[in-house]
C-alpha cells in the first residue's frame, strides 16, 4: 500500500545513549585484524627507500648488493619498473593527488621513495633496501615559504574573489586598525597506525587490505592506475587506527607495492615506518596569514581582510585554504579572502583534521583578542558586538546556530568573569603567571552521498550493512544506533557490518560528515524495511494491525505500533512468519539536497577557554585548564561525541605549543622526522579537560538533525591558547608552535 507510512521515533532507545564501543572488545584484546596483520600465503615483504635530499636526481643505486642479500627476491627501480595503465599525474577521483612511483630518477622531496626492495622477510627487505645505498646529484632545496620568490602563484578554487573596492571602503570607515601576520608550521599525519597495504592480485581481480576513509572512491583510484574497472578491485578496510584525512586517497608507495605484487605475482605487503609517514602521505602545509581588521567608535568591526600564503609541492596544487576562515564568523561590513601558494621541494600537503578552519582560526581568533585590547574592551564581549546572525561571505541564514549559548556556558563554567582586563596581572600561588584566553570554534557540515542495506530476519533480529570506516572514533557504534532506532529494534538484536568495499557505498569518512551521511543511508534503509512491513500487516487479516495502514506505524522494541493507538500492535516476527517466513531487506540512500545547502550556512559552532600558567623566569608553559562548549546538532552518542571533542581541543594543544616539521635548509631533509623529535601532547600536558554539549535542533542539515563533532574541536582552541599566553606574559607571539624561546627573546 503506498499510502502506508512508517515513522520510527526520531529519537529512539538507542539514539542519545553514551553506548561504549562495539569494537571496543576487539581492539582491547588484540583480535581486531588491522591491515598489516594479514598475512596471506606465500607473501613478499616490501620496503621503500626514501630519498634523503628533497631535490635532485637519483644518479646511482647499488642493485647488484641489494639483490645479493639472501631473502632479497627483486629490486625495483625506474629502469625495470613495470608500466602503470593509469597516468600517475591523474586524479581519477575527488580525493586524488599526483602520486610519485618511480617515473624517473628525479628527486622531487624527501622521502619520495626511489626504490622498492621485495623480500621473504623484513629483514631481508630492510638490509636490501640499505644496501641500494642511493647516490645523489643534489640541486639546493627550496623548503622556505616565501612569497619573494618568482615560484609563488595565485590558486584556483580557494576563498572568494576578492573585492578590494568593498574593502577600501571599509578601511575608510575604520577608526582603529590592526594589521598582523602570523605563521603556522607545517604538521604530518601521524596516526597510531602508519599507512599500509596488503595486495593481492587474482588475474584481473585486485584485493587490497588497507585502511580507507572512502572504500569506493579509492577502488576507483586504484582501478585507474591498473586499468581494470573499479568493480574489480576489493579493499577490506574492518579497522583503522587512526586516519585524519590522510587515508582518504591512494599513495606512491601503496600504488607501488600493488605493482609489485602483479608484477611477481605474489602478494605484497607494505607497512610505513614513522619516518616514511614524513613525505609522500601528506600533511597541513605551513601558511604566513595576513590579517588586517577594522573597527568603527562602537567596537564594530567595518572590515576583514584575510591574505594566506601557503606552501605546496613542486609538482601538485593543494593548498592550506587558510584565508577561509574569516568567511564564516564575524559580522564584519566588508571581507575579503585571498590566497597565494608557493611551491617548495616538499611533499603535496593535503587535508588534515579540520583542513583550513584549523590553520585559519588559529590566526583570525588571536587577531580579534589583538583588536580588543587595541580598543580596551573584553575579548568575550567583542566578539558578541560582532556575532553574525547570517553567515558574512555569503548572507545565508543559519540552519542553526546556538553560538551565543556555547559562549555563555563554557564562560560561566570556567569563571571568565574573574578575569583581569590587562594582560601580566595574574598570577598562582606558587607565583606563576597565570594567562586566560578564549577562541570561537567553527567548522563547517558536509554531507556526502551514501548508500546502506538493512535485512530483517525472520526471528525479529536485523543486519544492517554499509562500507562505513571506523578511524577510532566510534563510527560504527554511532551508525549502528542511528540503524536499531531506525528499524525499532535494541541494540544487542542488531548486526552491523561494514568496512568492506562490496557493501554499499558509505561514502567518505572525513569532513565531519561521516555520521551524517552513513547514518542517514542506513535510517533510509531501515524506513524502508519498516514500511514493508507495514504493508505485510496493514494487509493482513490475521495482524491486529490490519486495515491501519493509512493511520502509519511506529516501530518500537522489535513490534510495530499503530502509530495513533499504541494498543494495537504485534511483534515484527509474526508478521513475517505469517507472511511466509522470509526476511525483509530495504535499501535506503542519503545525500544533501542542493537546495538546502543553497539556502542555509551549515557549520557546528563552539567556544573554548584556556588557562595556562607560564614560569617567569624560564618562560616553560602548562594549559592548565581547557572548557570547551560546542553545539553540532543532533548527538547520537553523548560519551564518542565528548571523546571527538576533547581530541580536537588536545589537537589544538599540540598545535598551539607543541607541533612543528622542521627542515635541513641544506638538504630539504625533514630533521625530527619521529616521535622523539616531532612533538605531540602526551597525558601530562593534559592537565584539565571539559567539553560541554549545547542542545540544537537542526531541521535542515539533514533529515537526522546531525552536524559533525570530529574537528570543531580544533578551531577555538589553538586561538584561545595564544591569547591566553599573551594574557599571562604580556608577549604577543605570532608564530605556531609558540616556543620559551620565543617568549624569551620577545
């Protein structure tokens, strides 16, 4: 009966709920199969050698040693590779960059791999690849981002035009303006686990065991360069230890260990040591961000003025969209945002965990706290003269925005009331200083198209499928509630597969759009198994259901309920026993309607606080407190969405004070390319964390109401830490990573 409608509760049993993870077992335990774990028969080991200048040609391997060593199977150079099917400079997908795979001898960066060595062990492997012992012509390297320079270009498709006329005319009705400059340092991916591949070819059939943000696109990526159709690659992807954009598209050395693996036809595995992840998977590029604002007498802000520099790699075009940040925030009279890149000796930068809104609050919040003090007034109460009722770059009215809500709870729960309007004043008991900052957090919602399968069996119980990843986040237990409320059903009657390319499409994991898309595929699909089944009984003269279909159905714990008489209602597996006995399986699809995206600015907003306390004399500096309050809509699971949080604010610890890729200026080698000298936080530096939940109600967003948690987190917090160590010192750095010596010399 088409008229028949199903309409599960919105917010079911399951949806709300801080339901610990479903994999949480697995991974505690060991049995969680990573990608490198697999290990099918008769497999090679492979292993990359990384180019140690950054610019150059490779003029001598020592193939002759490699090959010699016992356990070596094959050497793998430009002068034997095998030809690829698909031009590495193409980009088959949305998530693709030109991947480096042995064309020629040149050296376009450090730690391009030049080589590959197969082996019957990794030791074996290794030892080969150190015995190539590569010899270089090395040209000098360009790793300073510098606009002087003649290599510097306007990019395409990053911020919006510029419209100088609109801002001059802003500067003319300013009465106090600022103009600052602050760089950010180039960051690498460092996830737990670093990037591998286990290939195995079957004639023309490819399968790929490997982490993947986005299963499909990917196949479609690997296809290209193989030149088979994309339905004949396979990529199992069940776990992922860690991915923040970088797993979302192919790389050299992934590509390579997959023709190594056609070429001796044996399967391949590759696993990235920590150093390799410095190079050819990606990272943020450094950017040099310009900002220039103006207030009129009332502390309004006439216009913003927003210039990114970015680095890029000599050979591809990603570029830092810095400079964007300005464009959602402010009600400034005029904006502009500009962008120019500069090509260095350098690997291709990519998207990193907040890509953007990350580098670009980071500058734009310091520079507001640089606006306040310049006209003596609070940097919570500036902001607030100038909050943004529509969105300022496009005039768009918000689908939702309970920012003013997020700036009065994170202020009330941290005391920014009690702060000292003059920077240097505080202090602790032990006479450290003692420094409070703030930083508006925002960061956009996209959705993107996704497709999911939900069966309900014959005994009331249900599987649902989609290739959704799960990076740690807890996607699969977020996905999995959105599915048991969708079809009506407790969460421990539910299966849930995915992380397997032959599943339906789930989309891409990244952008903060993976619960949303995914989840909406797989509610699609459990709406559409529920109003079968309302058709089945509605149509039944055994069901105490039967002749209700007009009036629709709710379905709740595992029985379907007349939807305006909860008295009438029967258990989803008589109807299926009495209808034959087979299951029920429903498709359901999800993606944004231009429509809404055109009329509506979607983006989770948030307010963070930071407390550091700073030595005097050595200048050493502790955050010791962060209260971050954040509104993104619908929350599926309270417990995975504060963990996501407080991961993006600890990001933004690690941004702020900590993280920074640092170059040979002689050699363009990255120096601290490990753990020992590339710095992230550890517990310690984690003194006090708070993350608190604003409720909102998105109606357009999606049919879900849900925005996105992942990297919301980052964009308040870098800000508010800079402020607050400007607020303790009374130094204003304006360079990230903030270091003692910095502070020392200002």
């Amino acid at each position: 009966m088409s008229d028949v409608l199903s309409r599960p509760a919105r917010f079911g049993s399951n949806s709300g709920q801080p339901v610990t993870r479903r994999d949480g077992i697995a991974k505690v335990t060991g049995s969680a199969i990573f990608a490198a774990d697999n290990a099918p028969d008769g497999f090679l080991h492979a292993v990359f050698v990384p180019a140690r200048i950054a610019r150059g040609r490779v003029t001598h391997l020592d193939t002759e040693a490699a090959q010699a060593h016992p356990g070596v199977t094959h050497v793998i150079t430009p002068q034997n590779r095998p030809p690829l099917q698909g031009d590495p400079s193409e980009k088959p997908t949305m998530f693709s960059f030109r991947v480096e795979v042995l064309q020629d001898n040149t050296v376009r960066y450090a730690g391009q791999p030049v080589a590959m060595v197969l082996g019957e062990t990794l030791e074996a492997a290794t030892e080969g690849a150190r015995l190539l012992a590569p010899r270089y012509d090395a040209e000098p390297a360009r790793v300073r981002l510098d606009d002087s320079v003649p290599y510097a270009f306007d990019p395409v498709g990053f911020g919006l035009p510029a419209d100088v006329e609109h801002v001059e005319g802003g500067h003319r009705a300013a009465e106090k303006v600022i103009d600052v400059t602050y760089e950010t340092a180039s960051q690498y991916h460092n996830a737990m686990e670093t990037h591998a591949v286990v290939a195995e070819w079957d004639g023309d059939r490819l399968t790929l065991d490997m982490p993947s943000q986005a299963l499909a696109l990917s196949c479609a990526g690997y296809a290209h360069f193989f030149g088979i159709p994309a339905e004949n690659v396979t990529i199992r992807s069940p776990y992922l230890g860690g991915g923040f954009g970088s797993k979302a598209f192919p790389t050299g050395p992934q590509v390579l260990a997959i023709l190594a693996a056609r070429m001796t036809g044996r399967p391949v595995k590759l696993m990235l040591t920590r150093q390799q992840m410095f190079g050819p998977v990606g990272h943020r590029g450094a950017t040099c961000q310009r900002l220039r604002l103006g207030v009129d007498g009332d502390g309004a802000l006439t216009f913003i003025d927003h210039e990114g520099l970015a680095e890029t790699s000599s050979f591809d075009d990603f570029v830092e969209p810095a400079a964007g940040a300005s464009q959602g925030l402010y009600a400034a009279r005029a904006l502009r945002s500009a962008h120019r890149a500069v090509r260095l000796d350098i690997g291709t930068p990519g998207p990193m965990r907040a890509p953007g809104e990350a580098s670009g609050s980071a500058a734009l919040e310091c520079a507001m706290d640089e606006m306040a003090e310049k006209i003596g007034i609070d940097p919570l109460e500036f902001r607030l003269r100038n909050y943004a009722e529509t969105e300022p770059g496009t005039g768009r009215r918000y689908s939702s925005k309970a920012l003013r809500e997020c700036y009065a709870q994170a202020a009330e729960r941290f005391g920014w009331a009690g702060r000292s309007l003059e920077s240097g004043q505080m202090r602790d008991d032990n006479g450290l200083l003692v420094g409070w900052g703030m930083g508006t957090a925002l960061f956009p919602c996209p959705m993107f198209a996704a497709e999911a399968r939900a069966t309900l069996h014959p005994d009331g119980t249900a599987l649902v499928e989609t290739s959704a990843a799960d990076m740690g986040q807890g996607a699969w237990t977020a996905l999995a509630q959105i599915a048991a409320d969708s079809l009506g059903l407790p969460l421990d009657k539910l299966e849930f597969r995915a992380g397997h390319s032959g599943l339906p499409d789930a989309g891409v994991a990244g952008g903060s759009g993976h619960t949303a898309t995914a989840g909406g595929a797989l509610h699609a699909a459990g709406i559409d198994v529920i109003r079968q089944l309302g058709e089945i009984a509605a149509a039944d003269p055994a069901s105490p259901l039967h002749g209700s279909g007009n009036a629709g159905f709710v379905a709740r714990d595992g029985r379907l309920h007349v939807a305006d008489d909860d008295s009438r209602s029967e258990a989803f597996a008589d109807i299926i026993s009495r209808a034959g006995g087979a299951g029920i399986t429903g498709n359901g699809s999800a993606s944004r309607p231009p429509e809404d995206a055109e009329k509506h600015a979607m983006s989770s907003h948030g307010a963070v606080f930071a407390e550091v306390k700073v030595d005097p004399d050595l200048y050493q500096m502790r955050v010791t407190r962060l209260v971050g309050a954040f509104a993104a809509g619908r929350i599926i699971n309270p417990r995975l969405a504060e963990s996501q949080l407080m991961g993006g604010m600890i990001w933004g610890i690690s941004f702020a004070l900590h993280e920074e890729a640092r170059h040979d200026p002689r050699t363009g080698h990255i120096v601290n390319a490990d753990f020992a000298g590339y710095h992230v936080p550890v517990n310690a530096d984690v003194r006090g964390l708070e993350v608190i939940t604003v409720h909102e109600d998105d109606p357009y967003v999606n049919a879900l109401g849900i925005k996105g948690v992942g990297e919301v987190g980052i964009t308040g917090t870098v800000g508010a830490i800079a402020n607050a160590v400007r607020h303790a010192t009374g130094k204003r750095i304006r360079r990230f990573p903030i270091r003692i010596e910095d502070l020392l010399t200002a």
